[in-house]
C-alpha cells in the first residue's frame, strides 16, 4: 500500500496533494500540482512536527478535518 492514497485531498480545490521532505529547510512539506487549477495554496505547506513521512501525513490530515 502506497501511503499517498491515505492522504486528504486539499480542502481548497480538492486535488490530491503529495508529501515531499526538503533537505533545505529539512522539513516535509505538502504541495500540489497548480497546472489544473488555481488554488489559494500557491506553495508547499509546512508541515512542522513531523519528523517521518507518516507523522507528515498524519499532520496533513488532521489541518484538513479543522
Ligand atoms: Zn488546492
């Protein structure tokens, strides 16, 4: 199982969006692609606290449902 597929669609434009992590700043993020739509999330999504992929997108998850 792919843990994308548990993750929320965003609640703005209802696409799917992807967990990536950034050596850069050495956080995960969360971003989509804006080539369909135009959405109010026009960069990635900081998602602090999470130190693995799964925290991440457990963190995604529950901003969505607030
Ligand atoms: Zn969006």
């Amino acid at each position: 199982m792919d843990n994308q597929m548990n993750l929320k669609p965003c609640p703005f434009c209802g696409e799917q969006v992807e967990i990536e992590y950034s050596e850069h700043t050495k956080h995960f993020f969360a971003y989509h692609d804006l080539k369909k739509s135009e959405c109010i999330i026009k960069l990635a999504i900081l998602l602090r606290n999470a130190h693995t992929k799964e925290q991440a997108i457990e963190v995604w998850n529950r901003r969505i449902e607030k």
